[in-house]
C-alpha cells in the first residue's frame, strides 16, 4: 500500500494513541519510513505515551496507571498547542511546525482520498460460467 492508502483511513482531528501506533506499524511495514512524521506520529502513540505515564506512576507524580489510549484526540491542535508553548518560553518551534505542516498536510490528502468517488459494490450476485456449470451439476446428480 501507498503511504496515502493508509494515511487516508485515518482522521488526524479524532485519532486514538493505539491507532497513531497501527498507522506507525503499518507505514513502517510498507516501508514508508519519514523519520520527522515517524517521530512526531511515535510520541503520540500508545507505547511511547503509556511509557511515559508508567515513569511518572512509578515516580508518585500522577495517580492513575491509565491514560486513555482509546480517547480519540485532534493532533493537529496538539500540535499547535505544544508550537504556542514553545513560544510563550522562547524554545525552538521549528521541528514541532514542520511537523504540524506535515500532519496538516496528511489529513488534506486523508480527507481528499476519503472524499474520492468509489466504485460502486455489486450487490446481486453474478453468475459466471463455471459456476453454473458446477451448480448445474450438483442438481442433476442429486436428483
């Protein structure tokens, strides 16, 4: 699959932490490796934030063990959120807008992909020959 076939069964805006790790997983599998969306897809996944939640845990700074990998959220506003951040205490923001940039630009080819016309499903079967043929034989030996 190409990188669009699968960026485009994902919706950036409501996407879970455990599917940001499916999407890294099946890119990397198709060999679609962009180390920078790698990255900023990765820290957001399931695995590297429940690592981060389990240190905090053991360390007595937060309370609960969970952090919701099943809450869908919008990653392009994270990403704009963490970028505001950054500016308000004069760090670097460059490395988070190119991410931002390339998220933005993944969710239009997403929403784009999604909205293309498919071909529609047949719903009656069609017999073929050979079918036919091998039904046909099934009722004459059967009788």
């Amino acid at each position: 699959m190409s990188a669009e076939e699968i960026y485009a069964e994902y919706d950036f805006t409501a996407i879970t932490p455990r599917q940001i790790d499916e999407l890294a997983d099946r890119l990397r599998d198709n060999g679609v490796y962009d180390f920078g969306t790698m990255m900023a897809l990765e820290t957001r996944g399931e695995r590297f934030v429940q690592h981060m939640h389990d240190m905090l845990y053991e360390a007595g700074l937060i309370d609960t063990p969970e952090f919701g990998a099943t809450t869908p959220m919008d990653l392009i506003e994270g990403f704009k959120a963490r970028i505001e951040m950054s500016r308000r205490h004069g760090d670097p923001t460059a490395f988070h807008q190119r991410a931002l940039d390339r998220i933005e630009e993944l969710q239009r080819l997403s929403e784009a992909r999604r909205a293309e016309p498919r071909s529609p499903v047949a719903t009656t079967p069609v017999a073929t020959p050979a079918l036919t043929q091998s039904l046909f034989g099934l009722q004459t030996t059967a009788t």
